[in-house]
C-alpha cells in the first residue's frame, strides 16, 4: 500500500491540465453496452475507478482496446454477454460502488442481468432502492439472492412516468439508460442536472434516443425500437472536482495557477466562493466548453460559509477541500453538509494537524487561521483524502497522508501534476 509524503509550506506556480471527469467517463462507459458498433472514449481520466468499470465490461463481454492512457475503443457483443449471464460480480463490483451503473443498460438490452449489491460507503448510506423501485415501475421482476439484485424484463421495460422522492444521480444515469431501450415514453421527474448527467443524454441523443428536457428537473425519454444505438465519439468533459481541488490547492497557498481544459460554466458556484473569500480569477474562452482559468493571490482570505447541494448548487465533492481551505481563512467559517451523514470523517484528521474545527450535526465550524503541523494521516474516501493534500501543502515540516488509494480512484497522476506546480511530493511504499 503506498502513501504520500508531502513537504509543507511551498509556493505553487505554473499551469496544469484539467483531466476528464471521472463522474461522466463512468456512465458514458456503462452505455456503451447498449452500442451497435465499437465506439471510441476520448479524454478518459487514468485513474483506478475507470480501470475497474473497463475490467467489469470486459468480464461481461465487451471488447476493450486502449489506444492511449486516455483513449478507449470498445464494443460489445450480445453473444458473449449472454454466456456469462449478465452477471456483473462481487469481486469487481466491491471495488467501486458506480458499477451498479451497468444494471439499466443491461436491463435494457437483454431483459435480464444479475448485478452485485456495491455494499457500505465510507460517507454514508447510498442505497440503489431509488433505482430498484424505478425499474420495477417500467415492468422489471427484482428480487434480492445472496448479495445479487436479480432483474428480468419479460417482453422488455415499458416506459412509464417516474419520480424520484431524491434526486439521485446514479439513479438518473441508471433510468436514461433503461428508458433508451424501453417500449414507449418515459417520463423522469426531479430529474439530477449535473454536467454529467448532460453529457449522458447528448450521447445517448446521438446514438439516436429523443429526450428533451436535458439539464431540467423532468425528462422525457422516447424509447427506442432498435436492438442497440449507434453512437458516436465522444470526448468526456472536464472534470470539475479535479478543477475545483487544484483552485483550493493555489487558495490554500495563496499561489497564482493557471488551469486549462477546464469549464467555467461547471464551476459558478465554487467561482462564487472563491470571489466571497478574496480571490479573483480570470477566465479565458478556449472554445464554448473549455476555458483558462488563472487565479490571483489574495490580499485577505475571508471566512465563509457553504451548503452543499445538488447541481448548480455548491457540489459535495469539494466539501472537505473547501473545509481545508477554511483554516487559513481569517474568522470563523460554517459549512453544512446536506448531502452524505458521514462526509465530516476528514475532520478528526484535519484536528490532528492542528486545525480547530468543531461539529454540531451536519454542521461544522472552522476557525482560521489554524497554525497546521505536518503529521500522519490516513484518507477516509476520495475527497477527504484530497483535503489532507491540500492542507499538507501549508503545514509545517512533513505530512505522511495514508490510504491513498481513494485518491488514485479519481484523481489522474495528482503528485505529478502537483510537483510539476512546485510542490514536494513523494509516492511510497507502506511498511510491512
């Protein structure tokens, strides 16, 4: 198991690339099993969550040729999935709780599929009944055997007005997928807006599905009558967690960066509160859908507060970068997590470098500026992990950040990157 070590108290500089976004690449890769023909994935962030979905699609028949790091060209074949049962298993589903994202297009295309419950999440409960309950509405048999959710479509899933008590991103993936090869139309109210849900329709809307209301609260789906989609290309958009952890890393430091291939349309609200702290940041039109960003040092890093909630409002995923980002901000900052009951466990290890954060519920209060000392701490999920970097970065002598695996889920090559901007970073190897 490896882990890094990180010097403190650098200042940042240069410019870094913005990878694509692992949250889109995941349902684009699930759709491609409802493909004709082999289909190309440009962009594609190298990191460990896609590997195990391209290794699931693989074990379920697809045929997956890497032509770079970031570029994939896969296909399907129904003869080969139907050998191996539609059945996406445990020992690779364990691995990465998106897998379930497979059950609506396998669902879809071949009227039966055995998928492996993804079991506890570190930051709460996340349970797939949102998805169960949908697809059962759409004339799905489901049933719960040993640790598998069983589903067949005798005849095929109708299309049927659905609403969702919670939005639910994966639950929305999951549905447009199903929908898109479902008998009639299809209606999903309270719909998830994120950018990568967008994407997923605009893919799904060139591989010939009708959907309206994309980037709305109700979707209307028009299921087809064809056996499989012809889909094009495609590029995965940026990823605007990674862009939003690499504008806390030159916030926190108060270092000037300039990031690229990124989209400010993805980042209003987390551009909002940076201008609410003291940074400016200016933003450079590449094309419609990808920007130069380049953020200025601040005279005086003002406390805040946040609340996260679902797209546009502020994301969840840049909660504990943000919180990091507190402690060396002047007052008293309040951060309420509205999302996930458990995605504070980053703030004990914060504690233990020395930040002064204290919890009621769902709520947390940090005063700055906390005086941060470099110690060993052990990343609890993704972003978690990512705040422990960034607050590394500031501390004093060496920090030891554990369990970096949940980091090399979702953040492609970030100690290179990192170390390109002037920081000093380490991979190594835990002791036996």
């Amino acid at each position: 198991m490896d882990y890094l070590e990180i010097k403190g108290q650098q200042t940042l500089s240069g410019q870094v690339a913005i990878s694509g976004a692992k949250n889109a690449a995941l349902p684009l890769l699930a759709s491609t099993l409802l493909a004709k023909e082999q289909v190309r994935l440009h962009n594609l962030p190298h990191v460990a969550d896609v590997r195990a979905l391209v290794q699931l699609l693989e074990h379920l028949g697809s045929n997956a040729i890497w032509h770079t790091p970031n570029s994939l060209e896969i296909s399907t074949s129904p003869t080969h999935c139907t050998a191996v049962r539609c059945t996406a298993p445990y020992e690779i589903v364990r691995k990465m709780r998106a897998s379930i994202l497979v059950l609506g297009p396998l669902l879809g295309r071949f009227g039966k599929c055995q998928v492996s419950l993804p079991g506890g999440c570190a930051i709460g409960a996340r349970p797939v009944d949102l998805h169960l309950s949908a697809l059962e509405k759409m004339g799905a048999e489901i049933t719960i055997d040993k640790g598998y959710i069983v589903a067949k479509a005798k005849g095929g899933l109708r299309g049927c007005d659905l609403i969702f008590d919670k939005i639910t991103v994966t639950g929305t993936e999951n549905i447009l997928m199903a929908a898109s090869m479902a008998k009639g139309q299809t209606r999903i109210i309270n719909a998830a807006k994120e950018p990568e849900v967008v994407q997923l329709c605009a893919f799904l809307q060139a591989g010939g599905v009708e959907i309206s209301g994309v980037g709305n609260g109700e979707l209307l789906v028009q299921g087809t009558d064809r056996q499989a989609l012809d889909f094009q290309d495609i590029e995965i958009i940026p990823d605007r967690i990674e862009c939003g952890t690499y504008l806390c890393a030159a916030a926190i430091t108060n270092s000037p960066l300039t990031l690229t291939h990124a989209n400010a349309h993805h980042l209003e609200a987390v551009l909002a509160k940076l201008s609410e702290i003291g940074f400016n940041v200016d933003i450079t039109e590449n094309t419609p859908t990808t920007h130069t960003l380049t953020i200025h040092p601040a005279t005086h890093k003002k406390a805040f507060s946040l609340t996260t909630t679902e797209y546009p409002g502020f994301p969840t995923d840049l909660q504990a970068q943000f919180m990091a980002l507190a402690t060396q901000c002047e007052g008293s900052s309040l951060i309420e997590e509205r999302l996930f009951e458990n995605r504070f466990m980053h703030v004990g290890e914060l504690q233990r470098m020395g930040a002064q954060i204290s919890l009621k519920g769902a709520m947390a209060q940090i005063q700055g500026v906390s005086e941060l000392i470099g110690a060993d701490v052990m990343a609890t999920d993704l972003r978690a992990s990512s705040a422990l970097v960034l607050a590394a970065l500031v501390a004093k002598g060496k920090s030891r950040v554990h369990r970096i695996y949940h980091l090399d889920r979702g953040y492609e090559a970030l100690e290179d990157k990192m170390n390109t901007l002037g920081a000093h970073m380490k991979r190594l190897r835990e002791k036996p």
